[in-house]
C-alpha cells in the first residue's frame, strides 16, 4: 500500500467515524425534546443542555470533557438517553455525563435499565407532567426589561416546556415611546453580545403583549411598583423580579407587595439591611415561606463564592483579597460627563476605572465563616460582557498547583456546585469565549498559582448570563419548582 493510498484509508475512517458520531447525535435530538415535553425531563452533559442544540453543539459537549476527564462517546450516551424515553419519568434534571460516569463505577452485572430504574428511583413512573411529579405553576413578573430583565425573559422562555413550573406572564415598564411595544419586542429578538432570540417573536399590539415561542407576556405600562393590579391580567401569587435596581432596601422593595397578584419579590441585585442575600447552590436552603423579599446578591458574589467555598472547605482560607476586572455598565457614560459616583462619568468607553465593590464584604452573608477575611475592589474595562474575578488567597495549609486545579476540576464535574462552577484549562481562551456561559464562575486553570500557603485563582463570569441562571436557580427554588437533580450526590 502506497503512502497517498494510506492516507486516503486514514481520511476516510476518520470522514467515516465522524458521520457515525453525526448520526448518533441526530438520534438524541427528538428524544431529549420529547423527554422535556412531555415529562419535563432535562438533560445536559457536565451542565452544558441538550435541549435545542445543533448536531454539532452535542457533539462538541461530550467532547468537553476531554480537557477535565475522560471523553464521552455519544454511543455511550444515546443508550442512556433512549432507556430513559421509556421509564416514564416524572420532572427532573439528569446529567447524562455524570450518570454515566456513575454506572462505570458501578462495574458490570447489572444492565442499564435495572441501574437507571435505581438511581432515578424517585421520579420513575411519574406519569411525565400531569403524573405524581407534576411542578406546579408559579406565575412569574419582570419589573424592569434591560440587559439582566430581557435574558430572564429569553431563560423563563427556554424553561416553559408544558407550561408547568415558572411561568413568564408579564413585564412592566415605564412606556417610553408610542412604539414601544415593538421596541421592546425587538430588544428582546436582537442582542449585540448574546446573538439572536432562539424562536419566533410576534407583537400584539390589541393586546399591548409579547408573543414569544407560544408564551404570551403581558406588556404592562407603570412607574409605581404599588399600584400595578395584576389580577386584571389573571396573574396570581406571582414572583416579581425587580431587575431595575432603583430599590434595594426592604421598605422600597416591598412596594411590590401592595400590587394586587403579588406574593413576593425577588431583587437581581446585592440587597440592604437585614434582607437575604442568596446564591444559588450556597444558601438557598436558607430561604423560608417566611421570606417575602429575597435578594439574588451580585454578579460578582455569585461568581466568587462557589469557588472560596470549594477552597475553604478543602484548604481552609485565612484571609485574602478580591480584584475584579469588570465590564462596563450602563451605570456608567459612554463619554464624560457628570455622574454622582467617583470615576464612573469617565468614559467608559475609552477608559479603565478603578470603581469599588461591595462584592468581598458580600461574601458574608453566604458564606458566614468567611466574615471578615476578605478585602476587594473592582476595574471597570471597555468591554461589554464577561468579567473576571482575581482571588489572593492565604490558605491555612500548603497547597500545589496541580493539586489545586485536580481538586477544582473535579468539583465541576462531580461536586454538589457542579452548576456553579466550571473549569477550563486552555492556553487560548479570552472574554469573550465565555459569552452565554450558564455557570456561576469559571476557574481558568491555566492561570492558577500557588506558592506555599498562599493562592491566586482566575475565575471568569458572563456577568450578565451567568448571573442571570443563578437568578432562575434561587426563583426555583422560592417557587419549590425546581426539578429533583440527578445523579444525586
């Protein structure tokens, strides 16, 4: 066999296996669609979904792991993916990755369908969406529609599935213009970071509502949070999401209350005095039926803290310092001019603006043994999404760099905030690779680096993507609609 014959051979097996992988992907798209429809199953690999993605996109998921773990093969998966069409499951959310890699570990002797029935145990023969584990419905309203307000609508829209759990039902706005509606329908459809809607948008104007992939979202025009009456709209016991930050303290948020269809309020924001500032995945278990007014913390919070959890519970932090190298925000002017804050009416456009953060002394209120500990500040740069966090950490013991990344990378896959925290060890990634990023944080292992007792960790957020995830994640949990999860740790 000539060299150009052996070549043409090795080209076509690899042409070959990539069509095998291909068709394989292709089977898996109608059956994840079918088992979020109807059963209100999702599915995803190492918390990246299955669910509407491209042949490509799936195949590009199992191949993820090749970095952190062993690399998935979607002939492994599809097998998982068909037996679990036929368990009639009720709602929940199942990481096929991490379930197969727990029936490789579970060694030979038993077949997929007896070790599937055991570890699903609690949702198998749920009767789908209308069975035993039914979710039930929780009317969701969004005061406020800019940059977190309208990817809330985009994830609320994504989650409807059978229009059981949260249910998007309407958005309030002050009325800025005539065509307003269409305004906002297409800031909504078109977005310069985060890509085109992923559906169809149509705008009724008889109705002054927002159609989008067949939810239908009330337009609602007011500037007083307490004078709103939902009911006209036949919205009940609804979550008000508060995105506009304009009131952050208990007697400004509770406004909403007054709302006739409101039950309580959610602020995507660090809030004031004594409310409760949660991160999904650290203390979430902390909120109580008790708890009318919640608060989602920051962007920044929610990046930092599953990852100082994850060393503090291994390592053990004495002390550091947090650095912040964040986008600019609509907080701050395109071109000099006056602003009430220090630095922000620098352009921030054209400018890096050293800016503080509340984001260090933040972390308290999630993680009260860490009160205290942590200094921080923050660098506004021009750039319009996804930031950075540095965290300079003193640990209680000596630690190496690679058994720092081993122990962080398995905590993404495997760990209980394996959906807040992600891990990526590449010599090419920047900013912008991290766009639409569902995770809290995300630990650039490269850049780690280590020197005795002390640490200095890289962690990336798409501070408006990620973030908002985590809101839908403490919503879940306010509303209890979120699915069980599996594997189960």
């Amino acid at each position: 066999m000539t060299m150009t014959t052996q070549t043409h051979s090795a080209a076509d097996e690899h042409l070959a296996d990539w069509a095998a992988r291909q068709a394989s992907a292709e089977a898996m798209i109608p059956l994840v669609g079918r088992l979020y429809r109807e059963n209100g199953v999702v599915t995803s690999i190492h918390g990246r979904p299955l669910l509407g993605q491209s042949t490509t996109d799936i195949l590009k998921a199992h191949r993820f792991a090749r970095r952190v773990d062993i690399e998935l093969d979607v002939s492994d998966t599809l097998p998982v993916i068909e037996a679990l069409t036929a368990l009639d499951l009720g709602p929940a959310s199942i990481d096929i990755a991490r379930l197969h890699r727990r029936r490789l570990e579970a060694g030979e002797g038993v077949s997929l369908e007896e070790f599937l029935r055991a570890e699903l145990v609690d949702v198998v023969g749920k009767g789908g969406l209308a069975g035993d584990g039914a979710r039930p419905v929780t009317d969701v309203v969004l005061y406020g529609f800019g940059r977190i307000g309208r990817l809330l609508a985009r994830i609320l829209i994504e989650h409807a599935g059978g229009g059981h759990g949260l249910r998007l039902r309407a958005i309030v706005v002050r009325k800025g213009s005539d065509d307003d509606l269409a305004k906002r329908a297409s800031l909504l459809r078109r977005d310069s970071v985060h890509g085109s809607f992923a559906g169809t948008i149509t705008v009724d104007e008889e109705a002054n509502a927002i159609l989008a992939n067949g939810t239908l979202i009330q337009v609602i025009h007011s500037d007083n949070p307490a004078t709103v009456d939902y009911t006209a709209y036949g919205i009940s016991d609804a979550i008000v999401v508060d995105n506009t930050g304009r009131w952050r303290d208990e007697a400004g948020l509770a406004q909403h209350l007054e709302s006739k269809g409101v039950s309580r309020v959610l602020l995507t924001a660090p809030g004031k005095g004594g409310l409760p500032n949660i991160v999904s995945g650290i203390n979430d278990d902390d909120i109580t039926d008790a708890d009318r007014i919640v608060t989602a913390a920051s962007c920044t919070t929610n990046a930092i803290v599953p990852a100082l959890k994850a060393i503090n519970d291994e390592y053990g932090i004495v002390g550091g310092h947090v650095e912040t190298v964040h986008s600019f925000t609509n907080d701050q002017n395109l071109i000099d001019n006056f602003h009430k804050g220090e630095r922000r009416g620098r352009s921030a456009a054209l400018n890096m603006v050293l800016t503080e953060t509340g984001a260090a002394k933040a972390v308290a209120k999630a993680l009260p043994e860490l009160e205290g500990k942590l200094t921080g500040n923050s660098i506004r740069v021009p750039t319009p999404d996804v930031s950075m966090a540095i965290l300079n950490l003193t640990l209680e013991k000596a630690v190496d760099r690679e058994e720092l990344n081993t122990y962080l990378r398995q905590a993404s896959l495997y760990g209980d905030l394996h959906k807040q925290l992600d891990f990526i060890d590449s010599p090419d990634v920047v900013s912008t690779d991290f766009v639409g990023n569902r995770h809290a944080g995300i630990v650039d292992g490269r850049a780690t680096i280590t020197s005795g007792d002390r640490c200095v960790l890289y962690v990336w957020y798409d501070n408006e993507f990620g973030y908002s995830c985590q809101v839908v994640r403490v919503l879940e949990e306010m509303a209890k609609v979120h699915p069980p999860t599996f594997p189960k740790a």
